[in-house]
C-alpha cells in the first residue's frame, strides 16, 4: 500500500500536535520580556507552549517550595535554584546560568543621568526606587552598588522600593520617582539605551548577576519541560538573550 507525501506530512502534523505539551515557567521579572520572544521561537520549533508568570525570585523560591504549579524556573540567580536542587524540589545538577544581567542607573528624564552615574553623589534627586534587596537579585547589585559608592546610608530618605524589578522599573518610567536601578534588559533595544538617560553601573560595583534556569521535578510534562531547558542552550535563544544586552556565561 503507497501512502502519499500528503498523508505523511499530514501525520507528522498531527503527532506533533500529540505530544505538544505546556510549560508552565516561573520568570525573573527581569527576563520577562526576552522569554516572550523565546516562547514564540520555541514553540515554532517545538510544538510545545510556555505559561508565563514573572515575578520576583525570591518569592517564587517560596512559592515553589510551598507547592506552587511551576515545570521549570528562570531565576535572577544561581542560590535559588541550586537551593531547590539541594531541597530535592528540583531535577538533580539540571540548574545551569543561561544569562548574565547588568544593572544600570535609569531616569526618564533625558539628561538627568550623565556617564559617570555622578547624580548619584550630587543628591539632587528626591526619589530613587530599587528592587527589594531581599526577594530581588537586581536590588541587591543596587544596595551593593550604593555601600561601594559610599552612598547606602545618604540616600536611605530617598529610597523606594519595589516589590521586584517591573515595578521598580515602573516608578522610574512614571516619574515616582526621578532615578531608578533597574536591569538594562528594560531600557535596551536596538543595541542601545534608547530612552531617557542611563549610567551602565561597572560590573566590579556589585556581585555578578548569573541568571541561572532549573527543572522542577514536580513538572506537569518532564518531556516538554527538558526541552525547553535545552533550547535555552541553542543558538537561537542566544540571539535573543543577546539583544536585550545580556551577556552569554
């Protein structure tokens, strides 16, 4: 019996869509905007889809140790996930740095900020908002970057502090508050910062930022859910990475 081109394409369609499964991820807030890309290209690919949900990686450390729905986990560090590794909550040695984030001084203001981040030590600024150093990785490069510069305890009036790094991005973007610490994913396109005024804050001010990805051993779908890890390696999801002014580890 002879089975036609179309009816092999056909099939081959229809098995995809089979074993297509869903990746339910839990996303630095930081990395929100690249892996929507990455979702698109993965699921061209792939066949399989993402749910999104971004947030703060503090807090979805303790979400998921409390039992929270989650396949794989996209943190702003390396503790998290190698913490969940070590709490038999993740997929034994799956944890690696798919990314490595830099922080940068922002306003909306054009002008306000000047290359050297001098604004800082001039204090004419009445609000400077950061992410929540205890849940966020990016709030503490800031505080970090603030007790190296000398400037953690001047500036402690003027602090405003956000929950994580979107909403720290918000009060900069809405004027809440005249500066912002906030990750240069958020500011970059097109290869550079193309609005309001920035210092990119030198990597020797604050520890380094190793985003690093984990695969829960509660997955929905262990299958879909290792795919998607190792598509964070390809060439494809570099470019991506790249583009938002990540560097690669």
């Amino acid at each position: 019996m002879r089975i036609s081109m179309a009816t092999l394409l056909l099939l081959g369609l229809m098995s995809v869509e089979v074993y297509a499964g869903e990746v339910r991820v839990a996303v630095a807030s930081n990395f929100a905007a690249p892996m929507e890309r990455i979702a698109v290209a993965f699921q061209q690919q792939s066949g399989h889809t993402l749910k999104l949900s971004p947030g703060a990686s503090g807090k979805f450390y303790a979400q998921i140790a409390s039992g929270a729905p989650f396949d794989v986990f996209l943190s702003a560090d390396e503790t998290n996930p190698q913490r969940l590794e070590q709490d038999g909550l993740a997929v034994a040695n799956s944890s690696f740095v798919y990314a490595l984030g830099k922080l940068v001084l922002w306003s909306a203001q054009p002008g306000l900020v000047d290359a050297k981040g001098s604004v800082l030590g001039k204090g004419n600024f009445n609000k400077l908002a950061y992410a929540d150093p205890k849940l966020a990785p990016y709030g503490l490069a800031a505080k970090e970057t603030l007790e190296k510069l000398g400037l953690w305890n001047s500036v402690q009036g003027k602090l405003v502090t956000g929950e994580n790094i979107t909403q720290t991005y918000q009060f900069a973007a809405t004027g809440n508050a005249e500066l912002g610490f906030v990750a240069l994913s958020q500011v970059y396109k097109d290869g550079k910062v193309t609005e309001g005024s920035s210092w990119l804050v030198p990597s020797n001010l604050y520890s380094p930022i190793r985003q690093s990805a984990v695969q829960l051993k509660a997955a929905k779908d262990p299958a879909a859910a290792r795919a998607l890890m190792t598509y964070l390696k390809s060439k494809k999801a570099a470019e991506i990475i790249r583009s938002f002014g990540y560097e690669l580890p």
